[in-house]
C-alpha cells in the first residue's frame, strides 16, 4: 500500500505542557507556539499557580514570551492544594482563566511539594469540579517510598483513582501521561468522565532506553518509562482512534546541568519535535489517517473547545530534520529528546 508523504492537520494542541517562567519561558515558548495551536499549561511554579489571579497572571507572561504574530493560545491549570478555594476556582473557570485544576499527589514530582497529601481534605473543590464540569488533569502516581517506582501508576489506579471515580462519578478527570498497559485498559473500560494523555516520548523508548548501556538522563520523566509490553499497549492505543486517548507531550525542560547531575531531575524536552515525531510514529505504524484524531481533535473534544480551523501540513522527505542538540536558555541550554533514529517528516507550513 501507498502511504502519502504529505498530510494536514487541524493545528494541533498540546493538552499537557511546562512551560516554567523567566528566562526558560522565554526560550521555550516560541518552540511550542511553533506547531502547536493551544497548550493546557501546567502549574508546577515556583511557588505555584493556586489562584485564578495567578494564573491570569502567569498566562499574560505567556504571551509575552510568544512572538508578537504568534496566535498560540495558552489555556490555563490551576494547582490544587489542600487550602485551594473552592470559590476562586469556581470563578477563575468561570471567567476563563483556567480550563481545569491539576492534581498532584504531594513529592509524586518536580514541584509537587505542596500537592495533595489527603484527597479527603479536598472533596470540597472536588465537589465543585464536578458541579461545573471542570476537569481535574491528575499525575497518577502513588508516593509510597514502599511501592516500587515502576508499579506507581498501576497501585494508583486501583488505591485512588478507582475509589475517587466511585465516589464522584460526575467529575471528569484527565489521567496525565499514562504510562502503562494497566493504565490504558483501565480507560479503555471506564464508561465516561475519563480520558487520558500519553506523550510522544513514552511511545518511543521503554526503561532500557534509560539504563541499558549506561545511564541517559535525558530519557528520565515521571511518570518513569516502563518495560517494553507497557511501551506497545500505549503505542496501541494512541493509534487505535479512541478519543479517549489523545496527546498532552509533557514536554518539560530544564537547564542541562540540572538533568546531567549526580541527582537528575524529571522532565524530557519533546516540543520542539513532537508533532514530526508523532507523523512518523503513525506512518510506520500504517496509521497516518489517525494522527488528526489524535493531536488536534480528542483533545479539543474533551476540553469542550472547537478543533483548530488552521491547519499546518508536514511532508516526508529524504533528508532528516535537523534539530539543534541543545537549545538557549540565558546562560543554560536545554536538551531535546532525541529519539534515537531519524525523523523524516517535517512541518511545511503553518
Ligand atoms: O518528568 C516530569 N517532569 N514529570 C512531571 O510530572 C513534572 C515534570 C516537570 O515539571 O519537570
Ligand atoms: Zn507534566
């Protein structure tokens, strides 16, 4: 079978990015805004982003940050702690200033100090999410230092994420990042208000990627790259067209040395390649008339937003994309993900 070299898209959207302050802000927002239509951004500030003022804040120094044609709309989270107000996240959804509220079990993650410890000193917000629809995006991870890194997503699902569901039936939850075939077949059996992101990276490298042959700090994230069968359920069902499933790349850089350190930090830096990376997963994969479902309108559909009228169309060719090894960032540089083999597709317009 011919498969085309050429395809547009809807412009895609990102439903799950860092895109930190400052200096990294700067140097990372444009690469997003390149391909990307929208991005939900996540709120693992320095303090954190709690408040809809906050978060209003923060995205006026988005847009800042963009280039001054950029149409690139950053939709915003709010950071849920065990004093979030419920009032001022019923009126930040309410004025728009944030699309969903972001989960973060306390020392699951980067930033994650002031998370949730005890869901039950949260039913009051959650409470409320449900009564107005609003999303809560959960990093599905257990904390427990007795539960092996590798088996946190699964104990997660049946310790807090089952439980939550059961009690609250009509909050919509978005399970970030899923990462493993126990976490995809508990979507895939859910009946509603469920859906999940999967990133680019976790459909290409497993956790050899990360520890055969020495050590890759590039390849570390959290939730952490599981073993190869865990790595094909989620190619499976980001090519299978369910529109639970859908892209949110987690791309999250740091500055070089802080991931090339005797402690590296969690996060891998897809944005810039995401997008061409993912035509070349689902053309391999025989699956190219796929990929629109999956990064321009699952999404869209979940957040309740109209897909993307723009498009932006991409072309196999020849010669690879020529990615920088290593972006500015001030006096640091961020690495992007390499994902090992060369990627052929390239983004012609949009
Ligand atoms: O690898 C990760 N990096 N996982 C997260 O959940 C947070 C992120 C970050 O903020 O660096
Ligand atoms: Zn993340």
């Amino acid at each position: 079978m011919n498969t085309p070299d050429r395809i547009t898209l809807p412009r895609p959207d990102d439903w799950h990015l860092h895109l930190r302050d400052g200096t990294m802000l700067a140097a990372v927002a444009p690469e997003s805004a390149r391909h990307f239509g929208r991005a939900l951004v996540m709120p693992n500030l320095m303090p954190p982003v709690v408040t809809g003022a906050e978060a209003a804040s923060y995205r006026d120094r988005i847009r800042k940050a963009l280039p001054a044609d950029s149409r690139f709309t950053p939709l915003m989270t709010l950071y849920l702690t065990e004093d979030s107000d419920p009032a001022d996240i019923r009126a930040a959804h309410a004025a728009g200033h944030a699309l969903a509220v972001k989960l973060y079990p306390a020392g699951a993650t980067t930033n994650s100090a002031s998370g949730v410890r005890d869901l039950d000193r949260v039913t009051g917000v959650l409470e409320i999410l449900a009564e107005i629809g609003m999303p809560l995006c959960i990093h599905g991870e257990v904390t427990d230092p007795e539960i092996d890194i590798f088996d946190r997503e699964a104990v997660f699902i049946d310790r807090v994420l089952d439980p939550l569901r059961r009690r609250l039936p009509e909050l919509r939850i978005t399970l970030e990042h899923v990462t493993t075939a126990e976490g995809v077949a508990y979507v895939r059996a859910s009946e509603g208000n469920l859906a999940a992101t999967l990133t680019a990276h976790h459909l290409v490298i497993n956790r050899n990627h990360i520890l055969a042959g020495g050590i890759r700090p590039h390849y570390y994230c959290l939730p952490v790259a599981k073993r190869e069968r865990h790595r094909v359920a989620l190619l499976e069902a980001a090519l299978s067209g369910d529109p639970r499933f859908f892209l949110g790349t987690d791309s999250a850089p740091h500055p070089r040395a802080a991931k090339e350190s005797a402690c590296g930090c969690a996060g891998i830096f897809t944005a810039p390649l995401a997008i061409p990376l993912l035509a070349q997963i689902f053309d391999e994969a025989g699956a190219l008339n796929r990929l629109a479902g999956f990064v321009s309108v699952h999404g869209a559909r979940w957040y309740g937003l109209p897909v993307a009228e723009e498009t932006i169309t991409l072309e196999r060719r020849d010669t690879p994309l020529d990615l920088p090894a290593r972006i500015a960032a001030g006096k640091d540089e961020v690495v992007p993900f390499d994902p090992g083999f060369p990627i052929r597709w390239h983004v012609v317009t949009g």
